[in-house]
C-alpha cells in the first residue's frame, strides 16, 4: 500500500532531535556544499532526511541526508525558513546493518553526472540567454569548469569569427552546433 511509503509519512522534526550516525562514508566536497546551500535556499528542502528513531536516547539518527541536515544547522536562514525543523522519514524495525547498509545504498544509488548531460545543459542555458555568471552560480561550476564544457559542447566555435556579443543564436548556428556536435560525438542524449 503506498501509505506504508516512509516517504508518505514526513514529519517535521525539530533539528535539536536529530543526530548524525557515526558510520556514515559520504563526504561532500566545499563547492558541492555550496550548491547544497543554494539548492536549499532557492527550491527549498524537496528531499526529506532518512532517520531511524533511537527510543533509549529519544532521538533520531541520520540513515540518509546528513549533508541536508549539515545546511540547516550552518545557515540561520535556512533555520529560520523551516523554523528549526528538518523534513524526516522514519524507518522501523531496522537492525543496525540494516541501516549501514541502507546509508551505503542511498549513497551510491545516487549516480554521477555524465560530462555530455552536464555540457547540454550547460549549452542550453547559454542559449536560453543566460550569462556565464548566472550558470556558475546555478550549477556550481567553477569557471575552468565552464570554459571545459564550453568546449565540449562547440559553444564557443559558434562565436569564434563574430565580433558580437552574447546575442540569441540563429537557426543557422544552431545548425552549426549540431553538425560540429555530431562531428565532435558529443551529441549523445543526457
């Protein structure tokens, strides 16, 4: 039955009551952090934290999430958006390897993002007018790391021989693109 989801049960619970486990392997880099910050600042928590409840210490203790749950405890704004409380799914009746093993499969079931997916997405932006600040700041890239994706993607061999600026794209380069694209093997779907 889909009411027996825990992701149809969130509760909201205040931040004091929920704790990191001390087995968890994940590590976030800073830029990724930073990302984390905006993402939750902008779009809000649209992930709830994974815990289990410790009755003998009447807590909870992260499964999943401890990077979200980092957030709420840096950032006064983000404290205050969600007044103190973090969006939780509780599970039941979890041994502890269970949960070791729950933490690892939430982790690695995450995925990577492919340099092709993250270079079209970075070329549609660019094309739907947005500025080379905008998409570092959206994304969290690093400049090197557009100029990268940039040239994966032949952005820049669009404008390589005009002396305008940002300017919407014809349909001529963008027929451009697509032929450089496909010569390139860089077409490939996200």
């Amino acid at each position: 039955m889909i009411s027996d989801q825990p992701i149809h049960q969130v509760e909201w619970i205040p931040i004091e009551k929920v704790h990191a486990n001390d087995y968890n392997p994940n590590s976030v880099a800073t830029q990724e952090m930073k990302l984390l910050y905006r993402s939750v600042k902008v779009d809000g928590y649209t992930q709830p934290v994974v815990t289990i409840y410790d009755e003998k210490k009447d807590r909870y203790v992260i499964v999943d999430g401890f990077h979200r749950y980092s957030i709420m405890r840096r950032f006064k704004d983000i404290y205050a958006s969600c007044e103190g409380k973090l969006p939780c799914v509780v599970l039941h009746g979890k041994t502890m390897n269970d949960l070791m093993a729950s933490t690892v499969r939430h982790n690695r079931a995450r995925g990577k993002h492919s340099i092709n997916g993250m270079s079209n997405i970075v070329m549609e932006m660019l094309m739907n007018g947005a500025t080379d600040l905008q998409v570092c700041n959206e994304l969290g890239l690093e400049p090197e790391e557009l100029v990268r994706l940039k040239h994966i993607t032949g952005y820049a061999k669009l404008y390589e021989n005009n002396s305008f600026t940002r300017a919407a794209i014809s349909e001529n380069q963008a027929r451009q693109l697509q032929k450089y694209r496909k010569e390139a093997g860089t077409d490939g779907d996200c």
